[in-house]
C-alpha cells in the first residue's frame, strides 16, 4: 500500500473510532440484577449525563452516542461507546451496562428483529436482550487484535440488519461481514478491499442495507467501495462504475427506491446516489454542506438529513425547504452553540419527534420547532 494512502487511511480511522480499552470477555448467557430485567435505578458514576443528571462530566471525541433504537413498544434505545445502552421511555433514562448483564459497554449497533429481540453490535460481539436476560453470541474470531489493536477488532458489530427472510447480517470492525441464521456464521468480504500494512485485507464494514429487489448492500471503510450480494454472488462497484470513493461510511435507501452512499475520503467524497443504473455524485461544489458524510435518515415528507463533519444538511428535491430554491440546506438551530458535527444517527420516536447524537456524548432531540439538548454543556 503507499504510503500517503496508509497514512491518509490511518488519521481518518482513528478520527472514526474511538480507542477504547478491550471489554471484558463473557462467553455464557447473564442475567440482570433483579427479576424483573430492570437496570439498577441509580446509575453509573461514568454514565452519560443525560437530561436530569446531577452532575456534568467532560466528554472526549471517544465519547460517541453511536446509535439509536425505536422498539415496537415505543422505547428508544440509545448505544454508546462507553456507558452501555440507555432505553427512554419517554419519562425517564434507564441505563444497562455490564453491571445489569450487557455483553460490553461498547455498543456500536442495534436491531430490533421480527421476534421482538433487540440485539446490541458490541465491541465483544453479539448481545441479545429478550426483556429479562441478556445473552452473549460471540463472532468467529481467533482473538488476536491485527492491525489496529484495541481501537478496531473484527468481534466489533459495528452494523446490523436483519433481511427479508430473517437471516441477520453482521458488518464488522476488520473482519468483513458475516450472514447468521442463529447457529452458524457464513463469511463475506473477508478478503475484500484495499490489502493493508501487514498484508491483509481487514475490511471494516460500516453499513449495509436490503434494497427492494432483496439484494444486500455493503459498504467498506477500507478501501473496499460498496458491494452488492443477490443472493449467490457478488458484485463490487468501483470508480469505474461512476464511484470514485472508496472510503464509504454510510448508507440509506431512500422511498423511491434509490440508494444514497456517504463517503469520508476528501479526493471526492460527499454523497453518491445509484438509481439502479448509475452513480450521481454530490458534493460542496453542487450545495452540499460538507463533503465528509457519516449518517442519514429520511423523515416523514420524504427529505433527506444527512449527518456531516461540520453539521446536518437537509437534502429537498423539491426546494421548498430553502427560499432560494436550494436543494441542500444546512439544518441550522436557533442555539448555534450546539455540536452538531459528526452526527453519527438519527431516530424518529412514536410522537415524530427526531433524535440524533454522535461524538462528545452529546445527544438531542428535535420537535420540529425546538432542539433540546440531553447532555450536558460544556464537553
């Protein structure tokens, strides 16, 4: 590999993820603290100092708020880097970590399956919560670190879905992904992508999605590009396909049936959007806020957020959310002090309210009208 790509790649994965110290290794099935699943009602010292908290703690770039949840009844679920995971039920903030029986504190992904069961992408590997036990599923992996040590593990979940016919699909943090049907593991993207430092592939898979047809996508983050699976074979789109990035961080599939793509690499990056067809690119030059892009979501009249380095972009075919017509506008809240770079998720909540958080544990939550912040100032 050149060296500028090595050391282009190396700064902009260690921007990416925090470097946390391993969680502890726990191979059987734990349950909480008392019989009713519940977590203790006192949290934490080091939890997340969420609305209500009694005390302000001082966040780091490592302190990400990574993911958000809206379970079918009701609850939002939030997953962090450091504190477990938070469900909110509207009320009040009730916080599992290891303490309760979560597999690890770092807690990268969420997904509700059809069951019912929520399942944590955890930097130990698979954690399943029923309502009542938390039960640990380990990756195929032979332990060793590689490349990256303690900041990027291949047991790392760092996307989940699961597909149309109930398989679960699992991107992970150097191990490419994986298909689980609840016993067995079958690999994919292993051996895929750009060949790192010590020879290997080691390929972080931050997304994935099911299109309409049924076909799973997958992005890398190490020089893999986006990658699709029909079923029995895959096929992989590069520049010459009309992608030119190949650092792909996000992805979402909008309701017309098209697929957006974030990139982070700055030789092109921005948005990429495949219409079945082709590959349109999107960047600063065409109104886009930022060019580094982490995060998307599509809300209820169909516009587009879209989470970037140095804020939220809102992304209107229509024109009609600027005054000028412009079809990508920043998303700019009356308190300007707020962090809104490298927002890592957004999360509609059963009253249409829109969630959202990312880097210095900072999470808010936006009524269309009004932003209100459930982390302290001052990180």
């Amino acid at each position: 590999m050149p060296k500028a790509n090595s050391y282009s790649f190396i700064c902009t994965l260690l921007f990416v993820l925090a470097t946390i110290a391993p969680c502890k290794g726990q191979d059987q099935t734990h349950s909480p603290k008392n019989n009713e699943g519940e977590p203790s009602t006192t949290p934490p010292k080091q939890s997340v100092n969420m609305e209500g908290a009694k005390e302000a703690i001082t966040y780091g770039a490592g302190d990400i708020v990574t993911s958000g949840l809206l379970d079918r009844t009701g609850n939002l679920w939030f997953g962090t880097t450091t504190e477990g995971v938070y469900r909110y039920d509207g009320k009040s903030f009730a916080n599992f970590t290891e303490r309760e029986g979560l597999c690890s504190n770092e807690v990268w992904s969420m997904l509700e399956d059809t069951d019912g069961i929520i399942w944590f992408g955890t930097a130990d590997g698979l954690c399943s919560y029923d309502g009542k036990t938390f039960t640990h599923v380990p990756l195929p992996w032979d332990g060793e670190n590689d490349l990256w040590g303690k900041l990027c593990n291949p047991n790392q979940v760092t996307s989940m879905l699961q597909d149309k016919n109930g398989f679960y699909w699992l991107g992970t943090c150097g191990g490419g992904a994986y298909r689980y049907d609840g016993k067995t593991f079958i690999s994919f993207l292993s051996a895929t992508g750009q060949i790192q430092s010590d020879g290997l592939h080691h390929n972080v898979v931050k997304s994935m999605l099911e299109d309409t047809a049924g076909n799973i996508w997958f992005t890398s983050l190490t020089h893999g590009g986006v990658s699709r699976y029909d079923g029995e074979s895959l096929t992989h789109f590069t520049a010459k396909d009309g992608l030119n990035d190949d650092m792909v961080f996000a992805s979402i599939l909008d309701h017309t049936g098209n697929i957006w793509f974030g990139c982070i690499q700055s030789k092109g990056g921005g948005l990429y959007r495949y219409d079945g067809k082709s590959f349109t690119n999107f960047t600063k030059e065409d109104g886009l806020c930022d060019n580094f892009v982490m995060s998307f979501f599509e809300d209820r009249t169909n516009k587009l957020w879209i989470g970037t380095g140095s804020g939220i972009c809102i992304y209107d075919p229509s024109g009609s959310h600027s005054p000028e017509g412009k079809v990508f506008t920043p998303f700019l809240p009356a308190d300007e002090d707020l962090a809104l770079g490298d927002i890592r998720f957004f999360v509609e909540d059963k009253a249409n309210n829109v969630w959202f958080g990312g880097r210095y544990g900072v999470l808010y939550r936006y009524d269309g009208k009004t932003i209100t912040e459930f982390t302290h100032k001052g990180h």
